[in-house]
C-alpha cells in the first residue's frame, strides 16, 4: 500500500528539506548527508518516507554563513542538524552519509551521542584534507576537512605530484590519487583514523568493488576491522562490480559525471542497493 508523505522545508537557519509519512514515523528519524556534491537529498528523503520514516537533508557547506568547500566544516553542524528530527518527534535518530557525507557521519558518531545508528555509503576510513576553499577563499595549504570544539580534525594531505591518466576533458578517476596519498602518509593515515570503534551505534557499511572515487571497499573493510576487534557489530555490504554511487530502490540513478569516473554501472549500483536496502531500514528503525 502507498504510503502518503509530507514534504516541507527546513526551518531557520537551515537550508534543507525534511519528508515524512502522513499517518505515523515509528519514532524513526534520519539525517540525509550528500556528499561532495553538497546537494540537498530530497529524493533519497522522499525514498525513506514512503518506507515510513522521517527524513531530513541539510546543506552543510557553500551555504549562508559557511565555507564554500568542504574545508573546517564544524561537526557541530551534524550534531545540531540531528537535532532538527528529534524536535520532530524522532525517539532513534540515524545518520546516512555518502563518501564525504559518511566520512562526517562516521566521525561524529565516534565523537558525540546524537545519533542511534549510522549508513556510511562508499565511506572513507580516515579524515582527509578539505575540498575546495575555506571560509577565507582559501584551499591551499592543505587544512582537515572538519573541526571538532574549535580544533582541526586529524588529516592525511593530498600528494601534490599526482595526475590524472584520463585525456584532457574525459571523466578522471581519483582512486589512484587516494591510493598515492595513503601510501605517502602513513603516520597521517594513523593519526586520520577514524576511531569507529568508539561509536555507540549501530553501524551498516556499503561500498562497491570497482568505486573508481576512492578505494571503498578497502576503506569499508578497514572500518569494520575496527569495530568488530573492539567487539562491536557492523553489518558490512559490498559488490565487486557497483562503483561510487549506490541506488536504493525507487531512486533514479544519476546521469554519468562529465568530470568523475564513478566506476561500476546503474545495473550493479542499483543491485547492491537492493540488497543493502532491507539493512538500511532495519537499522534505522532500530529492528
């Protein structure tokens, strides 16, 4: 049976976009994090609500009052965003993010308690330098991608030698770029490491074999290492043939970046998303 849903926006101070289902949410709540795209996920929100759960999507860079790249980005924003479904009537509270938006949701959950459970979607594994300027115009030097209380979040830079592969004007991967970084670093990739073995929540992972952003997979396992050598659960989900950007059900798939490779096809994006979908719910709903 279809479910009826309600959409508005978000209030003040926030840019965003909240759906719900008319009749009831169960209690369940979820923050919707995009990205380095930095758009607002309404179709992933209206995706949740048809299921019966209430969902939110803030913009949380290139916005009134924040930085126009993803560069010392306040996780405090997450936390105060999380607090947008509660008000709402939210008992859980969830947290969804894809690649930089997991990357958030992922050290936040380590850092703070607003949230039950965490979605992190083709995550990374350790905090990375910014993407694009500060709020002083600025990207370079390299500076974290986060703050917590004021203090820069722990980083591995950028190695600067690297280039693309790709002809001038064909979509790049940036997976070697990554990879390149990892191994440059590794005392930064140690002090970067986000500690999800300390987050109280109940944590799904999802990540595709042939992501052709970043090497996913590899990051999705690193993570789950962590929480299960902490006796912690994770449910890990992966594909050898989905890329960067996974399809839940009834989503659209997104046309092919004229500037990215993604890497997988719409077939094995949206076949992973199929499965990991029951999962995503069940957490979430606190099942």
């Amino acid at each position: 049976m279809a479910v009826t849903i309600a959409e508005h926006a978000a209030p003040d101070p926030w840019e965003g976009f909240i759906a719900e289902p008319v009749s009831d949410h169960g209690g369940a709540g979820v923050l919707v994090l995009s990205g380095s795209s930095g758009r607002i996920e309404r179709e992933r929100c209206r995706a949740f609500a048809r299921a019966g759960v209430m969902a939110a999507s803030v913009r949380w860079f290139g916005g009134r009052g924040m930085a126009p790249g993803i560069c010392e980005v306040p996780l405090e924003t997450f936390v105060a965003a999380a607090g947008l479904l509660r008000e709402r009537g939210a008992r859980r509270v969830s947290m969804l993010g894809v690649s930089k938006g997991a990357e958030a949701a992922l050290l936040v959950s380590a850092l703070s308690t607003c949230a039950d459970a965490v979605i992190a979607v083709s995550p990374t594994s350790v905090a990375w330098a910014g993407v694009g300027p500060g709020l002083d115009g600025r990207d370079r030097p390299f500076r974290s991608s986060w703050t917590w209380r004021g203090r820069a979040v722990p980083f591995v830079g950028y190695d600067a030698s690297w280039v693309p592969v790709e002809p001038a004007g064909s979509p790049h991967a940036l997976v070697g770029w990554y990879e390149r970084s990892l191994a440059a670093d590794p005392d930064g990739v140690t002090a970067a490491a986000i500690p999800v073995e300390r987050a109280d929540v109940d944590l799904v992972v999802i990540a595709g074999g042939a992501d052709r952003m970043w090497p996913s997979v590899r990051f999705a396992r690193e993570l789950a290492d962590r929480r299960e050598a902490a006796g912690r659960g994770v449910r890990l989900l992966t594909s050898p043939d989905a890329g960067h950007r996974i399809v839940f059900p009834g989503e659209v798939p997104p046309p092919p970046s004229s500037r990215f490779d993604h890497g997988g096809t719409a077939e094995a994006d949206a076949a992973l998303g199929a499965v990991a979908w029951p999962e995503v719910l069940a957490a979430v709903r606190g099942a």
